[in-house]
C-alpha cells in the first residue's frame, strides 16, 4: 500500500484532510482512476471465467453423453416416470418430462369467463403503494393517512443519510 494511502486510512488527528478545491479535484480524480482500474479487471476476470465456464460446461456436456450412451446398455431401475441406475458415484437418471405449455393468459381467462363461469380464474386486489405513499404522514415510527388515522401494517424504519460522490461522465 502506498504510504499516500496508508497516511489516508490513518484514524488519528494528523490524518489527511482536503483543505481546497484542487486536493478535492485530485481526490475525485482518485476515485476516478481507482474505478477505472477496477473495470479493467473487472472486465479481465469476467472473461476468464467465461472462458472456464465454457470449457467446463463442454466437459459436463461430454460427459453427460457418454454415461447416457452407457445408461442405455445397462439393465436399469424402471418406474413409470423414471428410469435410474446406481453407481458408487451417483445415479444415472432418465426421466420423462411433462409437456411445456405455451399460452396465452388473457386468452384462456376470457374462455374460462364465458365457458367455465370464471372457475379457475383468481381475483387478487393488489395495494398500488406508490400512489397510497404520497398521501401518508410519517412521526416516527408511526404511519398514518391524511386524515391522521394510523395505519396497521406499516412501520416507519429510518435510515441513515448517505454520501457519495457522482462522477461527471467524460464524452
């Protein structure tokens, strides 16, 4: 660590302190070039793990084909969704997949509505907080509504403010 850093993180009185605008400018220029640098290995590292996960995954691919090409010449565990066979190491499974639907939802609602009488068809009312939070009055805790009435069901949780710094995005 730089000894510029290490007199920064330093917790006594004779610790750094930015004094004008252009140790501020150099400060922001810090913050600048540390995000930067984390990008870049950011960027680095995702790539080689792609590159890992990629060979990995041909590995488990590979694999996978040869034990089901050898599940198929074993005699195996049957059932009536299943078929399995045990190995120290694990177990071979087959199984049989239900179908996959594509639908449309309002599509099959109307037909339910007209044909089934709305059997199948749930009514959820759903709270629309943003609108309901611009009406409240909050002290403390306490959350009640515009005529002072409390609300059961919400509580006020405070939280600290925050500091930070936005960077100009350079063109």
């Amino acid at each position: 660590m730089s000894e510029l850093m290490e007199e920064l993180l330093t917790e006594d009185e004779n610790r750094y302190r930015i004094t004008n605008d252009q140790e501020a400018e150099w400060a922001i220029q810090q913050i600048k070039n540390a995000n930067e640098e984390k990008e870049k290995w950011t960027a680095f590292y995702d790539e080689r793990k792609k590159a890992v996960k990629a060979t990995c995954d041909l590995t488990i691919q590979n694999m996978e084909s040869l034990l089901q090409s050898y599940f198929a010449t074993v005699p195996h565990n049957k059932t009536d969704t299943q078929e399995s066979y045990q190995l120290p190491g694990g177990k071979l499974v087959f199984k049989q997949q239900q179908p996959e639907y594509d639908r449309n939802d309002a599509e099959v609602i109307e037909w339910l509505q007209t044909k089934a009488g709305g059997k199948f068809v749930k009514m959820v009312p759903v709270l629309d907080w943003a609108a309901m939070k611009k009406t409240l009055t909050v002290a403390g805790e306490t959350v009640a509504d515009a005529d002072g009435q409390i609300i059961p069901g919400i509580k006020a949780i405070e939280r600290d403010d925050v500091f930070k710094v936005e960077l100009r995005k350079e063109k």
